[in-house]
C-alpha cells in the first residue's frame, strides 16, 4: 500500500503504532542496558547500537516475510493438551533464557563475580553480548511485528513506526544504561523485570496470556517507588553529611 499523506486515518495509526512499538520495546531496552553493563564503559555505547541495529534489522525482515510470521501461528504439535506453535516455543524459548540471564546477572550483581568484560577479553565479551541481544531481539521482534500486524496492514506505516520506534529507543537507551549503571538497586529492579516478563514469555507460550497492562503497570509503580527512594537520599545526603561534620568537629 502507499501512504496516503491526507488521510488522517493513516496518520492515527502512525500515532498508535510508535506508541505501542516504543512501549513494546521498553524490555528490549533495558535487556540491551544490562547485558552492555557487563562491558568496559567505552564498549557499551557500541553493544547499545549494534542491539537497536539488530532489532532494526529483525523487525523489518520480519515485517516483509508477513505471509510467514502468520503461519507459525499455527500448531506444530500438542503438549498438556494444548496446541503449540512455533510462536509458542519461540516465547518459551526466549522466556526461558530470560528467566536464566536475570538469575545470573543478579547472582553477578549481589556476589560481585562480574568481571565486566574481563573473561575472554574485551572483543569476546563485546561478542558474546551482541549474541545474547541477538537472541531476545528475535524475541521481542516477533511480539513488536505480531503486534504492529493485528494494528494495520500498511506495510509502509509498519515500517515508518518501527524505524521511529527505534530511533527512540536508540537515543534513549544511552541515558537509560548510564543510569543503571550508576544505581544498583535500580539494576535489580531491572533485572527483576526480565525475570517478570520471562515468565510471562513461559506463559504465553503454554497458553496462559497475561495481559501486559499489568506487566506495565507493575513496572511504572516500582519504577515510581525507586524515584521516591533516589530523590529521598539524594536529599538526605546533605543532612547526614553535616552531621558527620558536626561529630568530627565535636
């Protein structure tokens, strides 16, 4: 189809569409902050962009094989009386490694075995990054397209609210990485949420939909929480330094 500049229908789904591919991707970023955490701080800018540039990438091939990504919708085989398709073991897939990488990052973070990087030099952890982003990019990919399909069947608007999407993403998820890099506990908290929407990858997957709204609403209230304690200590700070002043001056 082409894009008809003036029709306001067009436009509208545009709208809606960037807004529900940056929601979407929301996880994508945070998983791309984390996983690029683990590198030297001059390596993490490239791990972000070669991420996005990936998604990018998937999103679009994904997009222009339509007819495909339909298909694997179908049942491939039948499991504890449920149907599974090769969407189905995809989310599993994906949760499962989810649910696998949060463990591990946060048993990284609390027993501060993470070397950053160190093992197998900088290029194999460089690597094995973009191979870990690679992997749930593809799952995030398939969800964001899946998504975009059920909205409209306007392959240029899907393809201008994807590339829109992660132009965001890209000039956000520098910001994003940098501060939970800075803040440990708000890097559990995101680790806590690849776990969460892992599980509801395994779920989705056996047929048990959880609708995302209230993945989203559990994110932005703890994400709420956080702020509150961030901006409490940041004011606090002062207080308690002055009285440390006060007890050596004493």
């Amino acid at each position: 189809m082409d894009l008809a500049l003036s029709d306001p229908q067009m436009w509208a789904s545009l709208l809606t569409l960037v807004l529900l591919e940056i929601v979407l991707g929301i996880d994508n970023v945070i998983f791309i902050s984390i996983a690029a955490d683990n590198l030297p701080p001059h390596r993490r800018p490239v791990a972000r962009q070669v991420g996005l540039g990936l998604a990018l990438v998937i999103r679009l091939g994904l997009l222009a094989t339509a007819s495909w990504i339909v298909g694997l919708t179908a049942p491939v085989l039948a499991a504890f009386g449920h149907d599974i398709s090769w969407r189905d073991i995809l989310l599993i897939s994906g949760g499962l490694f989810l649910l696998y990488k949060g463990t591990t990052e946060i048993h990284s973070t609390v027993e501060g075995d993470g070397g950053h990087g160190a093992k197998g030099g900088v290029s194999g952890g460089l690597a094995m990054v973009i191979v870990q982003i690679g992997i749930l990019d593809m799952v995030f990919s398939f969800d964001s397209v899946i998504t975009a399909l059920g909205m409209t069947q306007n392959f240029p608007v899907m393809a201008i609210a994807i590339v829109i999407s992660i132009g965001v993403m890209l000039f956000a998820s520098g910001p994003i990485g940098e501060f939970v890099a800075r803040h440990r506990s708000v890097k559990m908290l995101a680790l806590s949420f690849l776990i969460l929407i892992g599980m509801t990858l395994v779920a989705d997957g056996l047929g048990v939909h959880v609708p995302k709204g209230y993945i989203y609403f559990a994110v932005a209230f703890s994400l709420l929480v956080e702020a509150l304690n961030l901006l409490a200590a940041r004011r606090s700070a002062p207080k308690l330094a002055d009285a440390r002043d006060r007890q050596s001056d004493g």
